[in-house]
C-alpha cells in the first residue's frame, strides 16, 4: 500500500476524478466523520470504486469533539447490554493492537467508592465481568485487569481526592484516542487504496433516475466565482452512503422523502485544565445524577466531561453556555481537594451526539447502537452508534450497498488493515533514541512525533532535514513543532487555519489564549503550501480571533438559546 497525501493537488485531482465525465462510482460517501471515513476504507478495502465529501473538514462535526475514548461502555454492563459491550470490547482490542497501536493508547481510571460493603462488592462485580468480557472475546491482551484499592492506596494514586470523598477505590483500564487525527489518518488510509476523497465540497442535492438515486450535485467551497459564486459538480454513483451524523435528517430531506428514523442531537461539553491542576497518576471516573463524569489524562493537561442535554440549536457550532461549565465544575469539585476554578480552564469544547430517537424523552437513555436502511434505492443510511464501533458500521453499511450493485464483492477485510502509520510502528518506539541523536531532536519529541504520526514520522523528519527550522516549537504553543503545522497543509487536508489550530493540532483548547498567539505564525507557515496572500492570511487570522471571541463570549451565557447566539456571531468559513 502506498501513504497518500492529502495536499492541494491531490485534493483537485481527486475532484476532478470525481466529478469525470462518463464516470460512476460503486460506492459515494457523504460525511467526513469517524463513521464516513471507515466506511470509505471500508467500501476502498473490498476493491470498490470509491468516493468521499465532506461540507466542511474531516472530523469537524462530532468526531473530533468526543470525550477522546475508545471503551467497551463499561456503564452499559448496568443496563445489561451485554451485545453492545462485548462489540466495543472486541473493537477497543482490534485498535489498541493491530489496527492503530499509535494513535489508540491504554489510560487507567479510579473509580471512587462512597459506601462500604455492597458497594464495592457490586461495582467490583462490573468491572469483573468488564474484564472478564475483553479476554473471553480474545482481544483483552495488553491491558492490566482491574484491581482493587483501599483508601489510602486510592489517594497514594490520586491525592488530589479528598479523604471524605472515598472509602476505596477500584482501578480499571481503557484507552483513548485523538479523535480528529484519528479519522484524517483514516481518510488517508482510505485515499491509499484508491478512494477519492475532497473535503470543502458540500452536497447540495441528489440525482435521481425515478425514483433511484444515481448520485449527488455538490458545491466546491474552495473555489468561488466572484460572479458566478461556487461551482456545481455532478458525482455519480451506483450506490450513495449517507453517513451525516447528527445532519442524518438534513441529508434525508434533500431527496424529499420521509426518513425511516430520526437523528436526535445530545450536547456534550468538555473542559481542559493543565495537568498540575490534578495530583493524579489515573484518570477518574464519578457518577452523576443523570451519567458518569470522566477526568482523562491528556498528555500534559485533564480533560473534564461530559454533559448530556438535548440540543435543537445551530448543529455546526454547539455552544456550551455557563451553566454547563458550572455543571461539570461542581461535579468534579466534589472530590477534590483543591476545587477548580474557572481561571483553571485552558479550553472548553461542545460536541453532538448522532442519538436514534424513539425510545425515551430523555437524551441519555436514547439509543446509542446504530441502524443501516435503504429508504430508496440507491441510498445507504447508516447513524446513530459510537466512536468505538465506527468500524463495524462501516461494515454493515457497506453490505447494504453491496445488495444493491450487480457484482460479486468480497467482504469486509478491515480487522485486518492497518492504518497508515501503524506498520512499524513498534520498531520506530524501540529505536526513537537514536531517532533522536540522527536528527537532533529531543526524545521527547520523538515520542511525541511517533503518538501522532507512527511511522509517517519518518515524513516530518524529511521536512526538517529539508529545512532545520521547522523542527523548531511553536513559540506560544511548544507541544508542537512548525513542522506539523506545514505536513498538516502538504499531507492530511488541512485547507484552513481553524483545520489547523483546532483538529491537526489541539492549540485550541490546551493553550490559555486558546490559541491565537500561535495564528500568525501558524498561518504564515500554512501560507506557503497553500498559496495565500498577505491578504488571506489576514483573512484568516481575524476570522479564527473572531470564532474565539464568539466562544468565550457563548461560555459566559447563562443557557443554551443565548449561548447560541453568541456563538454564532462568528462567520463560519472563510472563502478564498
């Protein structure tokens, strides 16, 4: 398999194939999320002609706004859903071994114990039975099995815990992962075996022969006539694939006909305070009045979620008001020691989930497994489900395009593809010391360069060598160096500063100033592979101080209808 990139040119090529007079795909995805983007690998793997679009980045939906963890749904044991955790476990072992050892890592979490007795004998059973689930399936390998702690073992692991909050502890482990680097490595993959895929292109209507639909007219939004504004292309297809998301009902009413289900969004925000915030060797997990309350180690900082309320608000850009932060504040400082302030917080991030509405009013007991249908022929839904088992989606919704084509397909091969990046992955992280001593660079930096990228650091490296300064950090944001800020432009589709500060690197949220210290610099850098002028480069600048400005003036609104508002008083793109 060759690596892809995703640069500029291949972005106009793979539009060009796309949009080629006389051409039909097999199979066109729309939605560039977790789900989208493992479908196109999925459809690509199995020798398909195969397209991807996304209206905006890859990622810029939910995908990259998750609580950044790959689990088996340990919570979902309580409800005795047994089906839906033995698949999450299965799909947790796949990536954790084989499929992305570089991107998905193992974390640990203490669980709290309030009372004695019966409840350690009962949570104990949970976990037990979590374990018990993961290496029974024969994908438990590489992960320490759950144990359990007295108090004081409890706070010699996190002594940031109040003596009061606890009378003991289990400790279990999971693992977590860079959502939105994530599926861009996935969209790369897929591009690898011959999948076409082009971000910025939105689809703008279907194309029907009767009632069959032959494919989708989309909008290229990185090209725009003055006069004529953005061009229309044509995309055709034997099989479409809407993979949307929580834009699952917007899609469907492009082609005029009654869903056979409906997509309900649940607003989940997160907050990101500095590492030293928390004295703690384990992430933590407590229980709420209404879900669980994750604090996640995230290399030098914590991550603080999630929320779960309905949202029927602006979709691209779900805004998380005051009392959402209060919220998660007050939960957390429940058993901490040293509570959390608000000067505390680097970051605050809302994400939606894609939830199948029907079963219940209340967002958090709504359906979190998936469904594939063909409301028409032609046309593939797949929505609801995980980021754990996007694979699995994938697969069941390439199936159901395969009934509709008039050739033999082979199946599903995906427990067995690497992504790019992790074939010798291993080796690399054996030698990342003398790594370090050919290029230079600290060993740190190596590690760091080798969990983002695998074996495509080897890539980066070629850029520094080319021109040393790039292996330099980002002044206001020192975690990543200029090097990846240029291959995010030349090899994973980055097309706009946001793309950049927010998704290929997450200067949004782990840096006080949210990153707009790190915007000129990032946007020069960007300027030289995209071809932008001093005048987009100053386009770009104020509209991502603006989107910022917007956010934090959202976070100091008292509910979600103000909070909205005042997120959106930023303008969405930024046209070249």
């Amino acid at each position: 398999m060759r690596t892809a990139a995703l640069g500029p040119a291949e972005r106009t090529e793979a539009l060009a194939r796309l949009t080629a007079p006389g051409r039909e795909l097999d199979v066109l995805v729309i939605g560039g999320g977790v789900v989208g983007a493992g479908t196109v690998l999925d459809a690509a793997t199995r020798g398909l002609s195969t397209g991807l679009v996304e209206m905006r980045d890859w990622a810029s939906g939910t995908s990259s706004r998750s609580s950044k963890l790959i689990h088996g749904g340990l919570r979902y044991l309580e409800m005795l859903d047994f089906g839906l955790v033995r698949e999450a476990l299965k799909e947790r072992g796949l990536l954790l071994s084989r499929i992305a050892p570089h991107l998905v890592k193992p974390v640990p979490f203490l669980y709290p114990l309030r009372h004695r007795g019966w409840e350690r004998a009962y949570a104990g059973s949970g976990v037990a039975l979590y374990d018990a689930m993961s290496v029974s399936g024969g994908h438990g390998r590489g992960l320490p099995v759950h144990r359990h702690l007295t108090r004081r073992q409890a706070l010699r692991t996190a002594p940031a815990l109040r003596r009061d909050a606890l009378v003991g502890a289990l400790q279990y482990y999971d693992a977590q992962v860079d959502d939105a680097r994530y599926v861009a490595t996935l969209v790369r993959t897929a591009a690898g075996y011959g999948a076409d895929c082009v971000n910025r292109a939105r689809v703008t209507g279907f194309l029907r022969e009767g009632e069959r639909v032959v494919g989708v007219t989309v909008q290229d939004l990185e090209e725009r006539d003055p006069e004529a504004g953005f061009r229309t292309y044509r995309i055709r297809a034997k099989q479409v694939v809407n993979a949307t998301g929580v834009w699952t009902d917007d899609t469907q009413a492009l082609i005029a006909e009654r869903g056979q289900f409906h997509v309900r969004a649940s607003k989940g925000i997160h907050l990101v305070v500095p590492r030293d915030r928390i004295h703690s060797s384990s992430g933590l997990i407590l229980r709420t009045e209404t879900s669980v309350l994750f604090v996640i180690p995230w290399g030098r900082h914590w991550i603080i979620g999630t929320t779960d309320t309905a949202w029927d608000l602006d979709k691209a850009h779900p805004a998380a008001s005051s009392a959402d932060i209060d919220y998660l504040l007050r939960h957390v400082n429940s058993v901490l020691a040293t509570p959390l302030t608000r000067d505390d917080v680097e970051g605050v991030y809302a994400g939606l989930r894609p939830l199948l509405a029907g079963e219940s009013d209340a967002t958090s007991k709504l359906s979190r497994e998936h469904i594939v249908a063909h409301p028409v022929p032609g046309l593939v839904v797949v929505a609801g489900g995980k980021y754990t088992t996007y694979r699995v989606m994938a697969k069941d919704a390439v199936d159901a395009a395969v009934h509709g084509l008039d050739i033999r397909v082979a199946d599903c091969c995906t427990e067995e593809v690497r992504l790019a990046g992790a074939e010798g992955y291993p080796a690399l992280w054996n030698a990342r010391a003398r790594i370090a001593a050919r290029t230079g660079l600290h060993t740190a930096r190596v590690e760091h360069l080798l969990n983002r990228y695998g074996s495509l650091t080897e890539e980066l490296l070629e850029l520094i060598a080319a021109e040393p300064r790039l292996g330099e950090p980002l002044p206001a944001a020192d975690d990543y160096l200029r090097a990846e800020i240029v291959y995010a432009c030349t090899h994973e589709g980055a097309r706009h500063l946001e793309d950049v500060l927010t998704r290929r690197t997450r200067i949004s949220i782990e840096t006080f100033d949210r990153g707009t210290r790190s915007a000129r610099e990032c946007a020069g850098l960007m300027a030289r592979v995209l071809g932008w002028g001093d005048k987009q480069i100053e386009r770009e600048v104020q509209h991502y101080e603006k989107r910022v400005e917007a956010e934090r003036e959202s976070q100091l609104q008292p509910d979600d209808r103000t909070a909205d508002a005042a997120r959106l008083g930023a303008p969405d793109t930024v046209p070249l």
